[in-house]
C-alpha cells in the first residue's frame, strides 16, 4: 500500500483546510484509517481515527482536536481526509496518515499497529 498525503500549506489562525490521504496498490477499506502528527522535535501524536464501514465508521479524536478536526472516508475513491477548523498556531506539524490492520480498538491512538505511512503533509498556522 502507497498513501500520499496532500492538500497542506500556510493557513491563518482560525482558518480551515482540508487534507487527503490516497492510497494505491489496494484498497484500504478493510483497514482503520488514522491521521498522526508531528512538530519539529517531537513525537509522532494521535490526531483521528476511522474504522471500516464493517464496523460503522466509528470515529475517534484527540481531545486537542475535538470539536474542531473531522475525519472521514471514502472508500470508493480510497481516501481519508482531515477537515480542519478553527486551526490554531499549536495545530502546527507534518500530518501522516496511516493503516492500521489490527482493527478497531482502544490501541488505534497509538502508532504501534499502523502498518503503511504516508509521506507527511506540513500545515503551518500563522498566528
């Protein structure tokens, strides 16, 4: 599986943007879908979560972003996305998304059992 992530850039604070993960090689519908981040020296950390429509898209989210990030799927076009309001300076970072075979479950908010990475995409929220 290949997952290119896309769709950052330099937003305002307060402002909105929308990034897209597209897999190829296979279809990623039967995979939990997340998105990680990562600002300059820190850790990769939990940003959302999709499960499969097997398991009814059920959705979790950093309390971070809560309230203000969305994540959805669309299978037929082998795509996540991360909408993002009201983006704050802190929301800066290179935003992966990844695959996670293990299914839905609690460990879905760590990287441990994600399989497949994109390459990252930098959002930048001026302030």
């Amino acid at each position: 599986v290949q997952l290119q992530a896309c769709g950052g850039g330099l937003v305002q604070a307060g402002g909105s943007v929308r990034i897209s993960c597209a897999a190829s090689g296979r279809a990623v519908s039967s995979y939990v879908m997340g998105w990680f981040r990562q600002a300059p020296g820190e850790e990769r950390d939990f940003v959302a979560a999709i499960s499969t429509s097997a398991s009814g898209f059920n959705t979790v989210h950093a309390d971070s972003v809560k309230g203000r990030f969305t994540i959805s799927r669309d299978d037929a076009e082998n795509t996540v996305y991360l909408q993002m309001n009201s983006l704050k300076p802190e929301d800066t970072a290179v935003y992966y998304c990844g695959t996670n075979a293990r299914g839905w479950g609690p460990w879905v908010i760590t990287t441990t059992n994600y399989n497949y990475w994109g390459q990252g995409t930098l959002v930048t929220v001026s302030s």
